[in-house]
C-alpha cells in the first residue's frame, strides 16, 4: 500500500508517460476518444442513416396491470407516413427467460415475452410496435392504437406484494416472490443477540432509480443480403448477450445475427441487460426488409426503460462494550418490478445485498434472507453498484448508530471493526484480497481535519448553523470471474474475457478485447495496457469492441470488470504477441527466443549487443517473407488469449467524508465538501480513474438526495419527464476532492482493479451519516432515501427554533 | 384518433455554420431534428426533448439556446452555430482542448451541449468568474463527469483567453 | 415526444398578429420564445392546429423608461436581455426585475424565452407572472378593437389561465411605478426548476423604516396572489428588522393555505413562505 497523490501529481503530464520510454500504465494519458466526440463526429446509434429506413415506436401500456382484451391497430395504418405495425401475434417472437439454477424454493424464472400478449403487469409495457416514414409519424400512429383492457388489481408496492392474499403479477410466482434465499445462518447467533450488551437496529428503504444514461436505448436494424445476416446496431453494454437473445427470438443461427454498437452515451447498467424494443425493431426489420429505427424519447426511458434500486432492510447488530461487532442479522427485500431482466434475473440485486453485506468489517455472525419481489412497475436492471450503495448505507447506519449508543466516536467504532488482516475469509465465506480499509479510513478522517472541518462544525454549532460530517468506509467487489458468478447460480455464467493483439506490416496493432466501453475510455486504457507491454507508441495501437463479428465473445462491461479481467486478456494476448516476435527476431538471429526481449520499438538482443531491429520489419517476414519463418511458427502475427478469476475476486475500497450543512428554514442539504479515499490497485490512467470517482459520487448523490420514481396507487409513474425525476446539475454537486492509495492486485495482470462503481456506492450512506450528524440537536434521524427538503425541514420544524 | 391538422410541408432556409440550406419540411419539425436528419449535422444531440438536459445547446445568433424549444420554421433569418464549427482545419478549439485536457467528457453525449453553451457564454462574458461559470454549467445535465471537470475546463479556457488579449 | 402536425403562420407586424388570430379562431395559438409551449408540444400536451409566430416582431423588444417613472417592456423582450440590461436602460428602481432573472430557467432558456410569452402563459410559479402581481403592473393586450389594458390583479385568472381573448396579443408589460426596495426569492429542490414557492417583497422603506409594502406569492395558489395579510403586517411599520420581518414573513404563512402538491404538502409549504419572505425582506432592504 502506497500514497500514490505525489507519483500521481507527476504522472497527470497530458498525453504521454512522464519520462521518454517510461511506462503508459499510471500515466494520465489524454483519451483517444476525445477528438471525434469534441468536434461531433462520434457516430452514436441516432447517428446512423441508412437508405429507406424507417422509425419505429412503441403502442405501450396505460394500465398498471391487466389483461389485454383486443388491440385494434386497423387505425394506425391510415395515419400518413406509417408503413406497418404488428402486435406480438404477427410477429411470433420467442419470449426473454432468464434463469438461476436454484430450486423452486428458491427461485421461480418468468418469461418476458418482446411484445405484451393476453397481459400487461406495468404502465409503458410494449404492446405493439409501430413503423413510419419518420419518427412524427410513428407518434401519430401511436395515437390511433386501440387497447381493450380487462384491468386487474395492480400491485404497486414490496408490501403489498407480500400481503397474503395479494394479486399476482406472475401467476406462477406464489406471493409475488421471484426470489427468497436466507443464507449463512452462523450457529448460535440467536444467541449472541441475546447476550450481547448493545443491539441496534435499522429500518431503511431506498428510492426507486434510474440509471439515467444522457443517450436513451435504440436501435438500428437492417437485414444484410449479402451477409446473409442481420445487422443489428444498438448501444448496450453486452452486445454478445443481444446477439444470443436475438437469434433465439427470431429463430436465428447466432452467425446470421451481427451485433454492431456504435459510440454509446452512457448506460451504467441500464444498457447491460437485454431489452425488449431492439428485438422487436430487429423482427419489424426483417418483415419489411427495411432498415427500421428505434429511438426511445425521454419519457419512455423515464417510466419504461429498466429501473433500479428500490429496496427494504430490517438490519439488527450486536455489539460488544467496546464497539466490536459480534452478530448482524439482514432481511433486504427488493423490489424488482414486473420482469426478471435478461441475463442476470430478478436475484441479482437480493444475491448481491445477501453475500457481500458484511462488506469491510469483520463480522463473525451472520444471518440474511435476501428476497427479490415482483410488482407492477417497470422492471429493473442491475444499475452501477448494484444493491452496494444500499447495504453499505445500512452497514454505516448500524455502526453511526451503535456509535451513538455506545457514546464512541463514529470513525473509531468502524477503526476497531475493518479487516486488517489479508487475505480474510468472511463470515459469507468470500475471501477477500488485501486492501487498505484501515487506511483509507485513517486518510479520509485526516483530510477532513486538515481542511478544516471539524473546526468549522464547532464553530457553526455555536452560531446555530447545523453543520454535519459523515462518513462511509466500503469496499466494493470487481473483476467477478466465472467461478464467482457461478457460485449466484446463474445459468448464464459471465467472467472470462477474450482479446486478440493483431500487427500488420507497418508495426502498428489492432487490439480486439469483449469488453464495452461506453464512457470508461477504454480506447485509451487498453492501448495503454498494450503499449506498455510491446513497447510501442500508443498511437499505433487501436482497439475494437462491441462488434461480434469482429471480436470472438465477450461479456461487455459491467460489475467493474473492465480493466481487471478484460484488461488481463489484452496483457495476455500483447505479451504472446511479444513472443512470437520474439522467436521471429530471435531465429533471424540463430539466436534461442530468451536470448532476445521486446524493447521500446522493436527487439534486441538481451545482451545488449547490435541493432534493435523494427516490428515492420519482424511483420515483413511474418507475413511478406513467410520463408524466412522458422518451421514452428506460423505465418501472420497474431495472438489470442483469455483471462479469468478463478477466485472471489478483487476488491476494490475507498473511504468519503463529506460534510453538509443543513438549511432548516428550507430543509435544503447543501454539500460543503466531499472528500474521497480511494483504492483500485493499479491505476492505468489516474485522471480516468478519478474520473469514474466523481461520476460515481455525482450518480450517488443523486440517489441520497434528489432522484427518485414514484408511481400512484394505480402504478401510474409520477416522474414521466426531467421536471419531476430531478437528476442534479453542476449547481447540486460538488467538488471531490480526491486521493489515492495503491494496493495492488496480486491475480490480475496489470496490478488493477476495478474503479466503475465505487463513487456511487459510498456516497448514499456518507451523505446519510453527514445529515443525521447535522441533525443531531434534533433528535431525528433518517435512514431512507432519497432524503426530501422537506423531510429535514420537519425535523427542525419540530424541535428547534431556528435564528432568523 | 384525435383530429390533427394537414401535414403540409414548407421550404423554409436555414444559416448553420456559414452556410445556407433550403429545406422542405414539415413545420413541426424541431431545430435539432432538422439539423440532425436533415443537414446530417449529428453533432448535436438529443437527450430529452423538453429542454431540460441541453445536450441539444446550439447557438442562434450567438446566444445559446436549446434546439428542441424551437421549430426550425422559427430559426430562418438566424444565424445558427453548431459543434461542428468549433475545431477548424482539424485543430480542436482552445476550449475543445481544455476539455479534452481536464477530462471534462466521459461518454461524450452531452459534450457538444456543453461546448456550445460554453462557447456562447463565454463570448459574451469573457471575465466570468469560475462561480458563474457553475451557474452556467448548471444548465445542462451530464451523467458521467460529476461537472467539476466540466467547469474547471471552461474556467481554464477562459483564463488562458484572458492571457492571451 | 414529438409535436402533432400545425400550420406554421409568420406574422409581419403586431396588428397583422391579431388579425391572423381572429382569422383562424381558438385552435390556434402565439408562439414567441416557446421555451415552455415547445416542451408542451413535444408532449402533445398542447396541440394547436395553427401556430402565429410572433418571434420576428423587433419592434416588440424593448425596454423604455418614461417621465412618469414607469417602465415599459416591450413583450418580445427575451429574460436575457432584461439579465443584462444597464441601469440606465432600466431605469431607476427596477434593479429588481434584472436580479429576478437568475431563477427564470437558465440561460439557454432565458436568451429565447419572452417576458410577454411568461406572462402570457400564466403559470402561478413563473417570475414574472408574480413580479407583475407584486408591482401592479398592465398588461396592454392588442385585438382586432385595438389596445386594452390589463392591471395584473385581473389579468391572472387560474391555472395556466389569463384575461387574454384568443385573437389578442400581449403586446407590453408596464410596470408603472419603481420598487427601489424590492426583492424576489424562491426555493426549488434544483437550480433552474420552477419554484416549489417563489415570493417577491416590495418595500416602502424610509429613513431605515418601514412604511408599507407588498408581498406576493407563487406556488401556493393556481395563480400568484397578494397576502393582504403580510402587507397588513408591513403597513404598520416598524423599524426595518428581523422583528417586523419575521411578523410579515409569519402573517404570509399562516393566511397561506397553501395547497398539497408534489414537492411538499401544505405544512411544508408554510414553512418556505416563512422562510423566503423573511429573506426576500432582508434582500429588499440591501438593495
């Protein structure tokens, strides 16, 4: 573990590494995406034009939950402009299942059919889908749609899903009940809440989310004759999980289905599951065989895209007299909305809060039942953090609150219970890879003193102003192998990553990794990678993703996988590319391949003696001169390899601080400062990495204060446009002050770990604590979120006058 | 289906980026649709179609403005500057390239919104100071950056204009 | 979210305006800035047959101050030119309108959107609906019988609602008489958004007391409103100061009733006319 700040105040020269010939990886190098989307030549999926296409849109529900007596369309087809429109009947689409492999006790798998049939179970579901000129006239056909209902009782909450006798959203799931896992159940933890001297307890729920990528979903699909394939352009994270989807719904061997992403505005896990509309537009394509798009508008994504984080915990700790934890009892319930999503299901937000919740604290108790819930809202996608932002916020809830109790101070309760001992096997039986929990909490406390702020909090109190300082101390879990994977029990099992490193005759490389970038600069971090490990500029290296054609499989980018398994691969793949023209130089030589190693530019021997000889020139023989190759190497110059984690992972940590000061005449919670200690190992590009920190936090914010969707009693959505879902501006956000520390990682092969996800993950609960600090004179505390101006202005309202 | 009015289109010319294009398009075409679809100018985005998000900030006689609050019938007469115009024989724009130095961009969605607005901002309040600069800032959304990359480029920018004159 | 067809008129002149209004009856609407009607439409929450662009009026964009004291604000007058509009243009004792104008919007919204199009719209939260309320200002209406003039206690009439007949034009807001010591605050949980409630304070401030003054509100009602309750407290004068402040701020909470509504129900709402006229007081005294 190292204080990286200084080595990365020097590293932040832009564009280059920091010395001539010195490493690109941890230096902040100036992204290679930047140029085309500066000046508007990025070419995003509203971008592509094609000669006669068309544009779709969606008949979508108006009622929650209900059974769909007729859907007349015979009007849609007299507005101008529209060419066609089919219901799930003319198009006889295969239905989206995603499974577990858990018993039926456990888990029950619905079906999502593309297009709604005889049931509607929420409000924005597509009925049918209709095609036109131009995307006015898709609207105008929309208008004439006539949907027949039989409504049904709709079920618009966790709690009511789980009442007895509630309605069922999916018949074959028993009380509303997708998932129901109680795990771990330490012998003897009944008892040890009973013995224990302190037991808190936490209540909280968090608000329904939506990731909210700048760029809505879309689509672009057109049939290829030539190809005899199906070319279908669509901005998701997982373009190989769209191609499987695709093929099986519309009857396809997968080679006849291309998967093509363009440049992608953001997803942050609303873009990772596979939806309904690219398949539907994907078969409109193919009946009419025309280019058909689809571009959903913001109210669509507001109230029918795929949704996120709304959960319920019931959370007890035991403590000892000395703040040590000694038990922790969970049950989350989540609400996942009325379908599994595809590949992860409905499980992927209860199985994350239920294994991973005891997070950095050496917990030796522990007892969790994680359910996932249907209901009649739009349904849900694992969003960056996924269930982390809500069971660290309980975690940090359960020790602020036992820290009151115990009259201990907060940062000392939680200095006495984080792992210091690495590798640490949990009480959840995960095994977790060495970190700087402790210092990062020591760092993150310092940082707040030096700056003043514990002073300031003094000060304020004695003028009557509400000053609070919180804090939130995580790790967060990354580069998710296939073996961590499969221990969920998903029948699709991600985590390996597959790259392929090409040179061709003028030394320059083409470098193909299964990973999705859609914001993370990968086009400059894996280049880095790359560069480093073959000695070339980084100019001469270009990278591909997201086309399955042209890159053999990948399982896109989520979970902060990215860097840390596909990464790997793209090492790997460059490092057996160094081989080969190793062996290729070493034989011109009549030398033994170890004799020679890869310098800047080229090869020389290791002795030191003669000319370093060119990669053109080693490409020349590979592919101009295949003669001269020795007998066992093959001509061209290219190298596959694989990665995967064959363990729990890595684990990425970080410490925030944040200070706030409350309003009470308004109940405005203003962020006076937000202070973050991270740790992701290695940082390939630190100015990338801090980066995804303040993007994080931002999306974390957003969360803690001022996002979130509401539906009615019926399952009408409240927050159908940017009026009434408040995602916050520059003015709502603040500055981060950001620092690193460095423990490397010991399995992957560049040092790194995953950095997507972490800013978001600690910034609920660290907001949280900091408000229920300045809350204190009150006597209220919160544990819900998003937490509401008018939530604080009625503590105060209630309890103290406030100066005028 | 409710009674709507003919779809009847009309020639209207638009001035984007110096030059001049005649169109023939239905009045209920927005700017940025016609920019977009029409002239293939994609630089400019649409994030929300209701003003909010201002990934579709132009500017209309230097003023920035919001593409999707106009009709392109409504911008004829004016001068309209895209992203587009920034860079110039292939060289990014002194704030092109604070943006790019700062890592005020992630996805890049937004950036053209974000540039323009900044663009126009800045020509009429070349002494901004870094506060105001939020404020300004605060009219669009960005889902990736956490905006202080954003704003301490436009701020770097402006004070390297400020050297400069 | 794209609009339902119209017909798209240009008008050439104001009165040409009115008469293209008459001529194709209520399903037609004005369009000026349309920073708030173009968002409708993209919802086909609006869906005129025939819209009258009123955009390429010029000679409705002004700001005039006359002898009587009086501004007079030409309709087509965008926010942005009222943001940066010199004293000098303004005239003496309106600094109040160009300090409002940081919480119309934001800038992009406010170089295109029109004080004539804000007021015409009538939404009870929007700045300039209460700055017209809280200064008594006309609104001159031009149709097809010629001018009429409006005052603001009249011309507000609901949600969305104003006196305006369907074939007339609000051609120009006179704000009539300065309001040296005068101030609008508002609360929204985002920068930019309309106001949960906004207020605007205007004080008859002599030798550090108070004479009287006027106190309007947004947010609490279907269109802005006076609290004759907060101005009863303020013409009893006093001592500019946190007491009388605190009294008139209390008096506008409490006479309130404000409705229920998605950002804060009723309690909450009191809460923030307490708190914003209380500082919209203090902000009027420091100008």
């Amino acid at each position: 573990m190292n204080d990286t700040t200084a080595a990365h105040q020097r590293a932040t020269g832009h564009g280059r590494p920091t010395t001539p010939g010195g490493a690109w990886i941890g230096a902040s190098v100036g992204r290679r995406e930047d140029p085309r989307l500066l000046t508007g030549r990025g070419r995003f999926t509203d971008d592509i034009q094609l000669p006669g296409m068309l544009h779709a849109q969606f008949v979508r529900a108006t009622v929650a939950h209900a059974t769909v007596t007729g859907i007349d369309l015979s009007a849609v087809l007299d507005v101008p402009g529209v060419v066609a429109a089919f219901t799930a009947e003319d198009l006889e689409l295969g239905d989206i299942t995603a499974r577990l492999g858990r018993p039926a006790s456990e888990f029950v798998a619905t079906a999502m059919p593309v297009l709604a049939r005889d049931r509607v179970r929420f409000v924005g579901e597509p009925l049918a889908v209709v095609v036109a000129r131009d995307a006015y006239a898709a609207e105008d056909g929309l208008e004439a749609a006539k949907v027949s209902y039989e409504p049904r009782p709709p079920v618009v909450s966790a709690a009511r899903a789980l009442a007895p006798g509630a309605p069922l959203v999916h018949d074959e799931a028993p009380l509303n009940t997708l998932l129901d896992v109680s795990m771990f159940a330490t012998e003897g933890i009944d008892a040890v809440f009973d013995g224990a001297p302190h037991v808190v307890r936490v209540r909280a729920s968090t608000g329904r989310q939506n990731a909210l990528p700048l760029e809505t979903r879309g689509a672009v699909a057109s049939w290829d004759a030539r190809e005899d394939q199906l070319l279908l352009q669509t901005c998701t994270q997982v373009p190989h999980q769209v191609r499987t989807v695709a093929a099986r719904c519309l009857r396809l061997d997968e080679r006849a289905v291309r998967v093509v992403v363009p440049d992608m505005g953001g997803g942050f896990g609303l873009k990772c599951v596979v939806g309904r509309e690219e398949i539907a537009v994907a078969a409109a394509a193919l009946r009419l065989d025309r280019p058909v798009k689809w571009i959903e508008d913001r109210k669509d994504a507001l109230t029918a895209s795929f949704l996120a984080r709304e959960q319920h915990y019931d959370a007890r700790a035991a403590f000892d007299a000395d703040g040590r934890i000694l038990a922790l009892d969970a049950d989350v319930v989540c609400d996942m909305g009325a379908y599994s999503c595809y590949p992860f299901t409905a499980g992927i937000e209860p199985l994350m809060a239920s294994a991973e919740m005891p997070g950095v604290y050496k917990v030796p108790a522990y007892r969790v039942r994680g359910r996932a819930v249907t209901t009649n809202k739009a349904p849900t996608a694992p969003y960056r953090g996924v269930s982390r932002p809500q069971y660290v916020m309980v975690m940090e809830r359960l020790f602020e609150r036992a820290a009151r109790e115990l009259g201990m101070d907060p940062v000392e309760i939680r200095r006495r219970n984080v792992i210091t001992d690495f590798p640490y096997t949990g009480v959840n039986r995960i095994t977790y890879d060495p970190g700087s929990y402790r210092e990062s909490l020591d760092l993150c406390e310092r940082l707040v003193r030096e700056e003043g702020w514990y002073a300031a909090r003094e000060e304020a109190a004695a003028e009557g102003r509400h000053l609070g300082i919180g804090y939130a101390c995580f790790s967060e879990r990354t580069g998710y192998g296939s073996a961590a994977f499969a221990q969920r029990k998903m029948e699709v099992v991600p985590g390996f990553d597959i790259s392929e490193v090409r040179m061709d005759t003028s030394g320059a490389v083409v470098v193909t990794t299964g990973t999705m970038s859609h914001g993370q600069s990968h086009e400059t971090t894996m280049a880095q990678i790359v560069a480093d490990e073959l000695g070339l500029d980084i100019a001469k290296v270009r990278i591909h993703q997201g086309d399955t054609d042209r890159v053999t499989y990948g399982w896109g980018t989520f979970a902060s996988r990215s860097i840390a398994v596909g990464g790997s691969a793209v090492r790997l793949a460059a490092a057996k590319l160094g081989e080969k023209l190793c062996r290729i130089a070493a034989a011109r030589w009549e030398l033994s391949p170890d004799a020679v190693e890869l310098v800047t530019g080229g090869i020389r021997r290791r002795d030191g003696t003669g000319e370093v000889v060119g990669f053109p020139e080693l490409a020349d023989i590979a592919y101009l001169k295949a003669h001269l190759l020795p007998k066992d190497v093959e001509p061209g110059l290219s190298a596959t390899a694989t990665f995967d984690v064959f363990n729990d992972g890595t684990f990425s940590n970080a410490t925030h601080g944040v200070v706030v000061e409350l309003h009470p005449g308004t109940g405005q919670v203003e962020i006076l400062a937000y202070l973050c200690v991270e740790d992701c190992g290695v940082a390939i590009n630190p100015q990338v990495v801090e980066g995804q920190c303040r993007g994080g936090i931002a999306q974390g914010i957003a969360g803690a204060l001022f996002e979130q969707v509401t539906y009615d009693d019926q399952g009408e959505p409240s927050a159908t446009s940017f009026m009434d879902y408040k995602v916050p501006t520059a003015h709502e956000i603040p500055d981060v002050l950001i620092r690193h520390l460095q423990t490397p990682c010991a399995f992957t092969e560049t040092g790194a770990k995953g950095a997507g996800e972490g800013g978001t993950i600690g910034a609920p609960a660290a907001v949280l604590n900091a408000v229920n600090d300045a809350l204190r004179p009150t006597g209220t505390e919160l544990d819900t979120t998003p937490i509401t101006p008018e939530t604080v202005q009625r503590a105060f309202g209630r309890t103290v006058e406030h100066p005028s | 289906m409710t009674d709507t009015a003919p779809r009847e289109r009309q020639l209207i010319t638009l001035d984007v980026n110096g030059e001049r294009h005649e169109l023939l398009i239905e009045p209920r075409r927005t700017l940025v649709d016609a920019l977009r679809h029409d002239l293939l100018l994609t630089g400019t985005h649409v994030g929300c179609e209701h003003g909010i998000c201002g990934a579709c900030t132009v500017l209309v006689d230097g003023a920035p403005a919001r593409a999707c609050l106009m009709f392109a019938a409504q911008a004829e007469g004016a001068r309209i500057r895209t992203v587009e115009s920034l860079a110039e024989d292939g060289e990014l724009s002194d704030l092109q390239r604070a943006f790019t130095e700062h890592h005020g961009l992630q996805c890049g969605f937004c950036t053209p919104g974000f540039l323009m607005l900044a663009e126009g901002f800045l020509a009429e309040r070349p002494a901004a100071t870094k506060e105001e600069i939020r404020e300004v800032v605060a009219s669009n959304l960005c889902r990736c950056t956490g905006y202080q990359t954003i704003v301490e480029a436009i701020d770097d920018c402006a004070a390297r204009r400020r050297k400069e004159t | 979210m794209k609009p339902a067809p119209f017909v798209y008129h240009r008008a050439r002149d104001a009165v040409g305006a009115t008469r293209l209004l008459a001529e194709l009856g209520d399903e037609s609407k004005v369009i000026a800035g349309g920073q708030s009607l173009v968002a409708m439409m993209n919802f086909r929450l609006a869906r005129p047959r025939h819209l009258v662009d009123v955009g390429g009026l010029r000679e409705l964009d002004y700001l005039r101050t006359g002898p009587d004291g009086a501004l007079r604000v030409g309709a087509l007058t965008t926010h942005h030119t009222v943001e940066t509009a010199s004293d000098e243009r303004l005239g003496s004792g309106f600094a109040v309108l160009r300090a409002a104008m940081e919480w119309v919007g934001h800038l992009p919204i406010r170089t295109r959107g029109t004080v004539g199009g804000s007021i015409a719209h009538a939404d009870a939260t929007a700045e300039w609906c209460l700055l017209a309320v809280a200064l008594d200002a006309e609104m001159v209406a031009l149709g097809p019988g010629g001018e009429r003039r409006i005052p603001a206690a009249d011309f507000f009439q609901g949600y969305y609602t104003s006196a305006l007949d369907p074939d007339e034009l609000l051609v120009e807001v006179v704000f009539p008489r300065p309001a040296r010591y005068a101030a609008l605050t508002e609360f929204a949980e985002r920068r930019g958004d309309f106001a949960t409630v906004s207020t605007v304070v205007a004080l008859d401030l002599r030798d550090g007391a108070v004479h009287g003054g006027r106190v309007a509100l947004g947010g609490v009602a279907p269109l802005p409103v006076r609290s004759p309750e907060a101005e009863a407290v303020l013409a009893r004068g006093g001592p500019a100061g946190p007491e009388l402040f605190t009294a008139c701020a209390g008096a506008a909470a409490a006479a309130a009733g404000p409705p229920d509504g998605v950002s804060g129900d009723g309690d909450y709402r009191a809460a923030l006319i307490r708190e914003l006229v209380r500082r919209a007081c203090e902000e009027a005294v420091s100008r």
